[in-house]
C-alpha cells in the first residue's frame, strides 16, 4: 500500500492515511504479513485498498468475489457497500447472484451491445409475471376459479395450495380476492411468481425467446 501511495504520488499525509485504509478494509490486524501469505479473501481486501489508496472518485471492480467461500464472499459484498458510501463503484461481474446483493443499477452488455440499462428492480421485473400462488383455507373446484375473468388455467398443488395462470395485471388478482371473500375461501397468501434473475438474462441475451 505504501508502494501504491508513492506510485499515485497520494498527498495525504502518508502513515495516518494508510492507517485509515487498512482500518476501512479490516487488514489491519493482517499489516504485518507478505501479501503471498494471506487467504483469497485478504488478498482481495488488499486488492481493493490498492484500489481506493488515492481516494479516487470512480472504482472498477472485476470478479471481486471470484473464488471467495460463502462467508468471504458476504464480508466483501459488505466491504463493497461500505466503499460506494464514498465512491462511485462499477462493479463487473456475470454472476447474477453478485449483480442482485450487491448493485443498484444494472447496464447489460451482449457481444458488444447494450441490451439492458435501467435499476435492479427493473431488470427482475422485466418479464412480466403470468402466474401467481394462492394458499386457501379451503378446496376450490378448478371450474369455479377458472370460471373468474383473466383466469387462463389453474394448477392444484398441495395444501390447499394453487397456481394461476393469468392475464389483465392486478385486476384479475383484485377479482379473485373479492370472489374469495363472497365464498368464504379463506384467501390467506397470494404471491405473484416472477422469473428467475437467470430467465431475464437469457431472453436479454436472446437465448430465450420471449413469451407470445
């Protein structure tokens, strides 16, 4: 880090500035030690302090969690929300997981094209749901539920347990919740099914065509 100061010709006072990274990076009880003798995890919180050494406004960060454990990976994550409280962070990455805990706004690049720009909330709404699960109180006969506006078809899972294909948004979903309370059906949960992080990115990617 010291190195790195010199290398960037940092103008903060040295010592005390470097203290203050390592603290921030949680290295500090690992100050003593080479670099080639720490764990992947370490030397990634290195990496990062190296990163930020000269207070820059904009940091890249490629892969951060790459070959991490679980609770490595959890305390970078952690690290990279405590940075971005200063710091304008671009994080690069493919793995989705990372893309969803850690970022707030997405840009997907495919071959060279931007298919993608908008909020984490927009990217995992941007299939829109078709289908949704009601737990009920009580056994429906599917012709009635079917019977309902906006209702295409509907599965029987268990435990009074069912899946609605739909169509017409919310107000189907208003339609059979005021149908359950007249029936008496004991309507307790009804949750909207999105798709996965990994469906969003195949049809953005073309690799999944879209639903008719």
């Amino acid at each position: 880090l010291g190195f790195v100061y010199d290398l960037k010709k940092v103008k903060f006072p040295k010592k005390p500035h470097i203290d203050e990274i390592l603290r921030l990076v949680k290295i500090d009880n690992v100050k003593d030690k080479l670099i080639s003798k720490l764990s992947k995890g370490y030397r990634q919180r290195v990496g990062i302090a190296q990163a930020i050494v000269h207070n820059p406004k904009f940091v890249v960060l490629d892969e951060p969690t790459n070959g991490l454990d679980p609770n490595q990976i959890l305390e970078i994550r952690e690290l990279i929300k405590e940075i971005a409280k200063d710091h304008s962070i671009l994080l690069s990455t493919h793995i989705l997981s990372e893309v969803q805990a850690t970022c707030e706004y997405i840009r997907m690049i495919e071959h060279g094209n931007v298919v993608f720009t908008g909020t984490m909330e927009e990217f995992n709404n941007y299939i829109k749901p078709d289908s949704f699960i009601v737990y009920m109180d009580q056994k429906v006969a599917t012709e009635e539920l079917t019977a309902i506006k906006g209702i295409n078809n509907v599965e029987t899972l268990d435990n009074n347990k069912y899946r609605f294909h739909f169509e017409g948004g919310r107000e189907t979903m208003q339609r059979l919740l005021q149908m359950g309370v007249e029936k008496g059906w004991g309507i307790s949960e009804m949750t909207l099914e999105k798709s996965s992080l990994d469906e969003v990115f195949a049809q953005l990617s073309g690799k999944r065509k879209t639903k008719a």
